[in-house]
C-alpha cells in the first residue's frame, strides 16, 4: 500500500496528475453561492451533483494527511476539485478530442521513455511497474492533460502581439532609475532604548511566548540494509514497508515492528521546536522536514511512517511536556530584547507609512528627515529591474512598481532593512525590434494578454455555469479532518 504511494510522490505521473489540478486552478476561485442540503452533496454544477465521499478521496490523494489540515486546504481543495469539473465540461462542450495516434505520438515523444533518441517499450514498462500502475491509468490522465492543453489553446493561441505591447514590456524591466535612499535602520537604532525593567514587564505579560514544548519520541530509519538485507531499493523493500505500515494502522508500536524484522534498536530523543533537546543541544542529523513531523505527532496520532528526501522513518511518541522558561534564561532575553527592538522599529515604519499614505510627507518632508536625525542621503542609479548590485532583487521589484517622483518605503519581510526612497527621475527605454532578445519580451507580453484572457474565461465561467456549494458539507469534511 504504501510504497507505490511513496514512490509515486516523486514520480513522472505525480507530476502529471499535479497538472491536471492546476490548469482549472487557473480559471477557478472559491466564489458562488452556499446553500444548505444532504450532506451526501458537496457541489453542484448546473444539474450535476458531486458527492462529498469523491470530494474526500480527491483531497486524500493530494494533501499530506500525516499533518493537520486547517479550514483554507479544504477550500482550496474544493476550489481544486470545482474548477477541474468545470473545465471537463468545457472540454467535452468544445468536443475536444485526442486520437490514439497523437497520443501515441505525445509517448514516443518524451525523454523518459527513450533510448538513444527512440521510443524504448523497456523504458515505458520499467516506468509503469515503478510507479505501480498500468498502462491505461497512465494513458488515460495523459490523455487528459493534452485535452487540458488545447482548451488553453482555444483560449490563448493565436494572439498577435503588437510592438507597443512589446516595447512596454521591454520599458518595464529595463528602464533606468536615479533614486535617493535612506537607511532607515540607522534612525531607528538611535531611537532603541531597552531596559532591564521593559524586558522583565514584556516577560510577565508574554510568560506563554516562553513555554517549551519538548516532544520524547522513539526513532528508526528503515533502509534496505536492515530490513531486506541488501543495499538497493528492490521490490522486496517495499513490499516490506508496505507491512510496516499496515501494522501501523492496526496499532502496532514500534517495539513490536522492530521484533517482526530484526531491525536493530530504535533511538530514544527528546527534541523542541528548534531541534535541541532539553540542554539545548543541537540535533545536526535530523532534518528539519523531520523535526516538524515529530512536533506535530499526538497522542491520537502517535506512530507513524514518514518518507522524507527518499530515507524512511518510523516515529513513536512517548511524551510531550510543556516547560516554562525562567526569565534568567540567555535565550529568554535576547529573544525578549530582540521582539521589543522589532516593535520599536514597526511602529516607526508604520507611523511613516500612514503619514506617506496620507500625503502628510512630502520630498520637504524628506529632506528635513535626514537633516534632522543626521541621516545620509544617498543617490543610486538603477540599471534594470534586474540590478541588484546594491540593493536586494525583491526591494527593486518594489521600487520598480512605483512611479516618478514616488516617496515609498521598501523593507523585506522581516525588516531587517528598511529604507525610505524617493524616486527622482525614470528614464523609459525603446526596444530595438531587430535585437536578439525581442522575442523574448514578444513572449512576456503574450503572456500578460493571455493571463488577461483567461481572467476574462474565468469570469466567464461562473456566469455560464450555475455552481451551488453546500455549506452543510462543507462544513461537516472541515470537522472530519480537525
């Protein structure tokens, strides 16, 4: 059971199978009407009715049910599953339709499953038993995919691109920008004053930011060596792992699993959030997509099979404890110091945002900032929305949204940098239709038209279709996986 599963999570056709969700995904947001009913329904599309159980397996085939499924995966599951019913009575409404021969053609075609250049049947075959399924279940969701495509084409092929449209789209990246920037960081460093009494006060009234939860789990890797024996992956070592996880599933521990294949021992480790134990001692080995696995183990949930990076490991929970940190604690405090430099410096932004929200800061209004803290102005000449020589692509991509003359504030996520800027001058470039990258931005308008097609097919569908979503359904799948 499980290892097709897992081998199939990294395979050609998972990838395929992800395709086919995404491209309604493109037309389809969460919208339309909710309406009461039998739970059995979940969805329906003028007068078809989709059942909640299909709507279920749907989600389970593409969401980890190893971790907690919050309220917005459902919706966008639904989403998902909305807009690929959707687009399958648009390919059938459009009849649609894809020969035996093309599709033979579209096999022959892919890399995969050719040898020295040519179709290789070994190679298809060797794919299919891999992945643990037949030729049909694969032609079939290819077959889908292609009809998929030429609805996309009907849709958006054929555009003509004409040059303005080619040149805006060359200006946009490429134009030049002389602007002047301060560092707003070294104002608010001046402004930082932090004392032994704030730090204790934030403690007191924050004392639930600082309890620990340690998880105490037992831990084994399973690999072919200790549990078939050999080094490779072979059909053997699934077929075992496939046991493991149908013992796991009628209650079986760990202790029990290692007895039943002479695994060895399992390790025993208590681990937090940060992957230390209770000494703070860091866990090097452990990767982190396994740390969170461990944290989000419980007691309803306490064993499972997990693959991460292609290595497999069977975890146990055996404890959780939650531990209140002393003040006293070094990490305590320069967390807390850290939190109150950081609301210092957002309430800073944030009271400089609204001012220049408001039209309240003007460039008189800039001047005399950098006058009155002392702050240096400095003059940067942008070659591109690509030159990143001096500051940060994403902190450019913002600058490049505003235009001339714009007083704006840029900082990255966690403002760590925060600089106010003033955009003094762009200067628009023309594209030269006989240089070598015209096709390139040919390519980039053609896509900004066709995005704006399908927002027009998007917009087109909800009126077209009559889509009704139970609310009562909905809700009853959101309280099955909480």
């Amino acid at each position: 059971m499980l290892g097709p599963l897992r081998r199939f999570s990294t395979s050609i056709y998972a990838k395929i199978l992800l395709g086919i969700i995404v491209i309604p995904f493109v037309f389809w947001g969460m919208g339309g009407v909710f309406s009461g009913g039998n739970k059995n329904i979940i969805i329906e599309i003028d007068n078809d009715k989709y059942r909640t159980e299909e709507f279920i397996n749907f989600m389970r085939k593409y969401i980890n049910t190893n971790q907690k499924i919050t309220s917005k995966d459902i919706q966008d599951s639904l989403s998902l599953f909305a807009g690929e019913k959707l687009i399958n009575k648009e390919v059938q409404h459009y009849k649609i339709m894809l020969s035996n021969n093309s599709l033979a053609q579209i096999l022959k075609n892919k890399e995969n499953f050719q040898r020295n250049g040519e179709f290789s049947r070994i190679e298809y075959e060797k794919f299919l038993i891999q992945n643990n399924i037949t030729a049909t279940t694969f032609e079939n969701n290819l077959l889908k995919i292609e009809t998929k495509k030429q609805l996309l084409n009907l849709i958006g092929g054929g555009v003509y691109v004409p040059n303005f449209l080619v040149n805006n789209a060359y200006n946009k990246i490429n134009q030049k920008r002389i602007i002047q920037i301060i560092n707003l960081n070294q104002i608010i460093k001046n402004k930082i004053s932090i004392t032994d009494d704030n730090m204790n006060s934030y403690f007191v009234n924050n004392k639930e930011n600082y309890i620990e939860i340690y998880k105490t789990i037992k831990l084994l890797e399973i690999n072919p060596k200790n549990l078939t024996g050999k080094d490779e992956f072979e059909d053997l070592f699934f077929e075992r792992l496939d046991e493991i996880d149908d013992l796991i599933v009628q209650g079986e521990k760990i202790d029990f699993i290692i007895e039943k294949f002479n695994l060895g021992k399992s390790s025993m480790l208590t681990i937090n959030a940060q992957g230390e134990d209770k000494n703070s001692e860091l866990y090097k080995d452990l990767p982190n997509k396994l740390i969170k696995h461990i944290l989000n183990l419980n007691d309803s949930e306490n064993i499972s099979l997990i693959e991460i990076d292609e290595k497999y490991f069977v975890t146990e929970l055996v404890k959780t404890e939650s531990l209140q940190k002393k003040y006293e604690d070094i990490s305590v405090k320069k967390d807390i110091k850290n939190r109150l430099k950081d609301i210092i410096r957002r309430k800073f932004v944030s009271n400089l945002i609204s001012k220049i929200n408001k039209k309240e800061f003007t460039k008189v209004s800039f001047d005399n900032l950098s006058k009155e803290e002392n702050a240096e102005v400095k003059k940067i000449k942008l070659d591109s929305q690509n030159d990143s020589k001096i500051l940060k692509q994403d902190l450019v991509n913002e600058i490049y949204s505003f235009a001339e003359k714009s007083i704006i504030i840029v900082n990255d996520i966690g403002l760590t940098e925060n600089y106010l800027i003033y955009i003094d001058e762009v200067k628009n470039v023309i594209m030269n239709p006989n240089s070598k990258d015209y096709e390139k931005y040919m390519n980039l308008a053609n896509l900004k038209i066709t995005t704006d097609l399908y927002n027009t097919y998007d917009k087109y569908l909800k009126k077209k279709y009559k889509i009704n979503i139970n609310n009562q359904a909905l809700d009853a799948v959101k309280n099955n996986f909480n």
